[in-house]
C-alpha cells in the first residue's frame, strides 16, 4: 500500500497481540510508526512513549509527541484495551471505572487529540478504533467490555459524521476470538482450558481462531488511500461466527 509509506502513524496497546501486529505491519509498509502504551513494545515496532490513555494528559501528550517526532499525525489506531470478566452483579466499581477508563474514556481520549490535530492539518487524517463483536453480540459474563465496546462504535459514528468535512475518517474493526494474551487469560480461567479453547474453535465456521494479523491487515487496509470513502463503519471480522444461527440441524 504505497499511500501509506511515509506516514506519521500513532497506534495505542502495541506491546502485544493485535496492536502488535498492526504495528509491525505499518512499519512493513514503510510508515513511520510510535506507540504508545504502559508496557514497552520489542524492538523495531517504532518509537515508544509510556502513556496510559485513560489520563486525558497522557493521551495528549501522546499526539503531541507524534507531532513533534513526525511532524503531523496521519492515522491513529485506538487498540488500547482491558476486560474484567464478571456479570453486572458481581462488577465493582472499581472494575467498571478500569473497564470503561481505558476502553472508553481512554479512546476518546486519544480521539479527540487527534481529531483536533488532523483539523489542523490540510489532509486530515484517519482514525481506527478497534472494538469488538462483543459490541454487538454480548459475551456471557463480561458485562463491563461489552457496554465498553458498545460505546467504541457509537464513538467511532460520531466522529465519522461531525469530523467528515475537517478530511477525516473514523471507522472500527470487530475482532472475534483472536488468539491473543487476552483470550489466553479467558480460557485459563475455566475447569478446563484445552476443552474451552477446542469449543471455541469449533464454532469458528473456519475452523480456527483468528491471529492479529488477520486484524492487522484489515486496519492497514482501512487506513490507506484504497478506502478513501469508507467512514462511519464497523467492520466485523470473526471467521463468520457471529453470522451463523445458534441453532444447529
């Protein structure tokens, strides 16, 4: 994709999985590429910078830096994110302030700096948000990241739709199972971790987990000049498994 080569892109929750590989794959595409996150990235995926986006300073300091390192910000992807797998009955609020300070607040956060920078610039900029089918589907026991992920795609439409004639895009990729740390801690957490993992691929009508460079190829996708009039869109990608009937002959 030679729109993307040379661009100043800022992709958040890069130290591992699917902000990993996004990562990588824009620094394969010849971006110029710098992360931001609370743990450091290995080597060669870019410019590090420590941030939590769930503090507003942070998330600014963040795009300021791309600014400064860079010299404008063409794409953001908003990858940060956490889970607490509990039902609305046993949440805390502590676990529901977490939940929704990061996966929430923590992409508006990083939104609205980079929206505010991209007006600025005369070509605008793209923005990506990675939610989740669990937005439009509902995962058992997992309240909290659900609505969290909920709201990543209702944000995603408002910037699309508010931000379209400043030049910018805003669209959400939402990943399925993606064989990840995240889903790793998922399926530890039952009696019996090989049996879980087996069912959950089973359901999978292409008959595995995804990988984040599945995610990562469409987000490279979605960022270059090739999707030029894609915006306001969520884009489900879960090897068609929540496109089948629960209800199997």
């Amino acid at each position: 994709m030679d729109s993307l080569r040379d661009a100043a892109v800022v992709v958040t929750g890069a130290s591992s999985g699917i902000g990993l590989a996004v990562a990588e794959r824009f620094v394969d595409a010849g971006a110029r590429v710098l992360t931001g996150s609370r743990s450091e990235p290995p080597d060669g995926v870019g410019r590090w910078i420590p941030t939590d986006v769930a503090d507003p300073a942070q998330a600014d300091a963040l795009i300021a830096a791309a600014v400064d390192a860079m010299g404008r910000v063409d794409v953001v992807v908003n990858n940060a994110g956490v889970s607490v797998e509990k039902t609305v009955a046993d949440t805390t609020d502590d676990e529901f302030d977490h939940v929704m300070g990061v996966n929430v607040r923590g992409v508006f956060n990083v939104c609205r700096a980079a929206v505010r920078q991209m007006a600025e610039q005369p070509e605008g900029g793209v923005i990506i948000n990675v939610g989740s089918i669990s937005g439009h589907v509902s995962d058992h026991g997992m309240a909290v990241y659900n609505a969290s992920k909920a709201a990543v795609h209702g944000l995603t439409r408002s910037i699309a739709i508010d931000h379209g004639a400043d030049g910018i895009r805003c669209n959400a990729v939402a990943p399925g199972w993606i064989a990840t740390p995240m889903a790793d801690t998922t399926f530890e957490q039952a009696a019996d971790p090989a049996a879980a993992r087996s069912a959950a691929v089973e359901r999978h009508p292409v008959g595995r987990l995804g990988y984040p460079d599945d995610i990562a190829g469409l987000v490279l996708w979605l960022a270059s000049d090739e999707a030029s009039f894609v915006t306001g869109s969520t884009f489900t990608i879960d090897g068609g498994l929540t496109a089948q009937s629960p209800i199997t002959p």
